[in-house]
C-alpha cells in the first residue's frame, strides 16, 4: 500500500465525507419538514385533507424511480 497517495489525498477525502454528511443533514430536515405535515394530514378525519398525502403516497410509489429521477433532472433544466 502506498502511504503517499493515501496521504496526499486525504485532505480531499475528509472534504467529500464532510460534504456527504452535509447532504445527509439535509436531506433528512428536508424529509421531516415533508413528512410530519404529510402524516398528520394522513391522520386527519376529513376525507379532502386526506386526499394529498394518498395523492403523493400514490404517485411516489406508482412510479420507478428511474422515471422520477428523469422528471427531476430535466424537469429541472426547464427553470434557467
């Protein structure tokens, strides 16, 4: 094992983990600002209330993901 390489790109290494957990942070303030609103809507009494989250419950899941990844990616690209 080379010490040298591992050393000498270490610095970048410790930038991609810290971005990564970064990410992740988001990610999941992102999914709990969308889902505790989308649960309680879920546990509502009223039917209309409850028509979004089964709405997005249902499309989300109906869906692959490689055809939701393609809706983000250049749906995306449509906004300059």
């Amino acid at each position: 094992m080379n010490w040298e390489v591992i050393i000498k790109w270490l610095p970048r290494l410790a930038q991609g983990a810290t971005l990564t957990l970064e990410l992740v942070a988001i990610a999941v303030i992102a999914g709990l600002i969308l889902a505790i609103p989308m649960g309680i809507a879920r546990a509502s009494r009223h039917w209309p209330v409850r028509a979004l989250p089964y709405a997005y419950i249902f499309f989300f899941r109906g869906t692959p993901l490689l055809v939701q990844l393609f809706l983000v990616y250049y749906g995306l690209a449509q906004f300059d």
